[in-house]
C-alpha cells in the first residue's frame, strides 16, 4: 500500500497505525478536516496491521464523504475488558442520513462495528476487536 507512510505490519502502535492512514486521506480531501486523535501509543494493533489499516481506511474515507466541506474528524481508541474499542467520529451527517457499509476488514478481523450519532452532532462508529486479537498481536 504505497498510500501508507509505514508498512503496517512493521508498525506496533495504533496511534501510529491510525495516523499513517489517516493522513494522506486529510491532505488528498477537497476540503479541510481538523483531525483529532486520543490513542496512547502503547496501545498494540490488534490483529493483522495490514487488515486493521484496511478497515481504518475504509470508515476513515466513509467519514470524509459526509464531510464534502470540510469539518472535524476524531479518532479515540482505548482497551476494555471486552477488547480494544478505537472509535471514528466525524461532524457530517446524522445518522439517518448516511450510508453506513460494514468493511469486509471486520469480518477478517473478527470486529463489530456500531454507530451513533454524536450529542454534538455527526456520527460515531466505533469498532470492536476482540481481546484474543489484542493479544495475539501482543505475543507476536
């Protein structure tokens, strides 16, 4: 994927991960997108980095369509007892009024996705990914 600043695989941290993704997509927008991440670094990809990099791409570009004139994008990610939970929100449209498509990338992953509109408007989606991901991608 030459659109990545790392090679997926290589990298350990899904602020990282998140970032690499997300960049590129924010510069190549028509319009401006103020890009908000809360990630601690020491928080592993879960899984496949190839595959987490699909699937962040995928509800990323998802996100920027709601978004033809520019708005805020926030990603957070935090680990629970249930697995690691990285959420896409952005200030598009509500929920009602948008498309919402699963990525084949979940399946792969074996994430849930979810969304909901935001109190302050727009859309969140938050993924899911399994604990046994997580600490797969730990042991590795």
């Amino acid at each position: 994927m030459s659109h990545l600043w790392i090679d997926p695989n290589a990298c350990p941290s899904l602020a990282v991960l998140v970032e690499s993704v997300t960049a590129p997509l924010l510069m190549e927008h028509e319009a401006p997108v103020c890009l908000e991440m809360d990630i601690d670094f020491e928080i592993p990809v879960p899984g496949d980095g190839m595959t987490t990099a699909d699937l962040i791409r995928s509800l990323a570009l998802q996100a920027l369509c709601e978004m033809p004139d520019g708005g805020d994008l926030t990603v957070t990610g935090c680990e629970t007892d249930h697995g690691l939970e990285l959420e896409i929100a952005d200030s598009g449209a509500d929920l009602q009024s948008r498309a919402k498509r699963i990525p084949m990338a979940a399946a792969a992953i074996g994430a849930r996705i979810s969304w909901q509109n935001c109190p302050q408007g727009g859309v969140a989606a938050t993924v899911i990914f399994p604990a046994k991901a997580v600490g797969q991608r730990r042991a590795a």
